[in-house]
C-alpha cells in the first residue's frame, strides 16, 4: 500500500464515554447502533448533518478528527528508525495464537461530514509490541485494511507497551478513496501518562473495556468527506457557545467544576485545558451536571 504524505483534518466521531447521560446520545451514535444492527436508516437520518458528542440544538456538522503525528511519520527515506512503513500486510488481524500480550480488539465506523458512513476506506494500522517496541525491518504489528460497505472496521491486535516519552497510543492513517491522508493516533483511557504526554488529546480517546481475554475497544473517525445533505464546513472551530468559567490553559483536578455554554461541567479526568477541548468537545474529561 503506497500512502500519500499529505494530511488531512477528519473528525472524531466517538460516541459518549461510559457513563455519559443519555439524553447527550447523539444522533450519530444512534446510527452507529443502528448501523451495527443492520436496521434500514430513514432518509432524515441519514441526510442531516450530526454532532459526534454533544448535543446541540442548532446541529452542526462533524467536528475533525484531530490529526497526530509523532514525528516519525510520514518517514523521510533518510532517516534511521522509521516508525511508519509502507507497504504493510491488508489484514484485520496483527496477532497469532502465540503472540504475546494483552487482546485487543478495536471496532468502529468511518463517516464523513453528514454523519453516512464511507465504504472503501483505508485504515493502516501500526503500534508497538508489548514491550514498547516497533518492528522496523518487518511487519510486525503493521497492517492495513478496508472499511466495508457499511464504513464498518475491526482491528485484532494486543495492547501496546509503553516506551519512553510517550503515552499508550496506536498509529493509524485514514484513507477515504481520492481524499488525503489523515494520519493520527488513537489513546486509551485512564493512562497516567495521558496528563503528561503533549501529543494526547482526548478526543482522540477510544471506548475501552475489559472483557474476558482482553479488552475491547471501539473509536468512530469521521473524515473530511462532503456527503449529500452536508451542509458546507466553513470553520474548523467547535461549537463555541462560549461564556463560563471554563479556560483553555488552566489546570484542572478531577473534581473541579467548571460552566461552559451555560452548562455545568465536573472534571473527570486531571488535565491542563487546551483550545479545542472545550467540555463539550471532551467527554472523557468533563461530565454535564
Ligand atoms: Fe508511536
């Protein structure tokens, strides 16, 4: 597989967190289940434009799946120690029987801007292996498949180790048909090391639980893809209703309340507050009260 180098902005399109009110389930997340049930959608449903997490009564378009590069990616052919490789195997599956580490199977949906999920998407997957290691002169733990018709994705693989100087996180670039490439990286919850490593961004989280033999993950991206019945996405600023308590740059403890938007929010997670992780934005650090 020969990816492009440029990037692109996709959208995150995660649904809530565990344990998010369910009066915040969002349109998309309804289709996500819906889509997962192989129910017929109705056309109002699938033409109108949905917010990934929040909900908001003017509706909106999809927020971007925030692009993330550690700087070993795109690899310049000079450089020693590339982390991303071209060329990986298309298979959904990155482990055999006798692989070592922790089960992880990652599922979700790629959409674009109107919330319908894109077929034919490219997504190549790379990360370290259980003791925080990238092979780089084979292909272990690199693969690369293809959303089916219904934007749908399943990736078999373990849990990354760690290494230093960075939190637990997977690569993956994100390839709808004729479109840039979005290169980004995929976080697991309750990581200690998500409050230090600069590249995290919450909103690139995954649903993650345990299940026997592992854990399942799920995470929904959302590309830069106009489809019929998007309405033009003229800004890459979030919903901003602004107005609260809230501020980008401020260090919050789990625990701390804050008002956004005429919301009350609780900090869920010890982090300092950065332009685009407005509560709203960020389930997985802020619970409306
Ligand atoms: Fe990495």
């Amino acid at each position: 597989m020969d990816a492009p180098m440029d990037d692109d902005r996709g959208t995150t399109g995660r649904p809530p967190a565990d344990g998010a009110d369910p009066r915040h389930l969002s349109r998309k997340t309804v289709l996500r289940a819906a889509l997962a049930a192989g129910v017929a959608l109705p056309a109002a449903l699938m033409g109108v434009p949905a917010l990934a997490r929040t909900v908001g009564p003017d509706g909106g378009p999809l927020d971007l799946t925030p692009e993330c590069d550690d700087g070993d990616d795109p690899t310049p052919p000079q450089m020693e120690g590339p982390y991303f490789k071209p060329n990986s195997p298309r298979r959904t599956s990155l482990v055999d029987a006798g692989t070592p580490g922790t089960r992880l199977t990652v599922t979700g949906y790629v959409f674009g801007l109107a919330c319908q999920p894109l077929g034919n998407v490219l997504l190549d997957f790379w990360q370290a292996d259980v003791n925080g290691v990238y092979d780089n002169t084979g292909f272990r733990f690199r693969g690369h498949q293809f959303t089916d018709a219904g934007g749908a994705f399943t990736l078999t693989t373990i849990v990354p180790g760690l290494y230093p100087g960075r939190t637990r996180h997977l690569h993956v670039k994100v390839q709808a048909p004729g479109r840039p490439v979005l290169t980004t990286q995929l976080y697991f919850p309750g990581e200690p090391r998500n409050n230090t490593d600069s590249l995290f961004d919450p909103r690139l989280l995954m649903v993650v639980r345990n299940v026997t033999g592992g854990r399942e993950a799920t995470f929904d991206f959302v590309l830069n893809v106009t489809q019929t019945g998007t309405t033009t996405r003229t800004s890459t600023t979030t919903s901003s209703p602004g107005g609260g308590t809230w501020a980008a740059g401020t260090s919050y403890a789990i625990g701390a309340r804050v008002t956004y938007g005429g919301t009350g929010y609780s900090c869920l997670q010890a982090h300092l507050a950065q332009p685009g992780w407005e509560p709203p934005n960020v389930p997985a650090l802020w619970r409306a009260e």
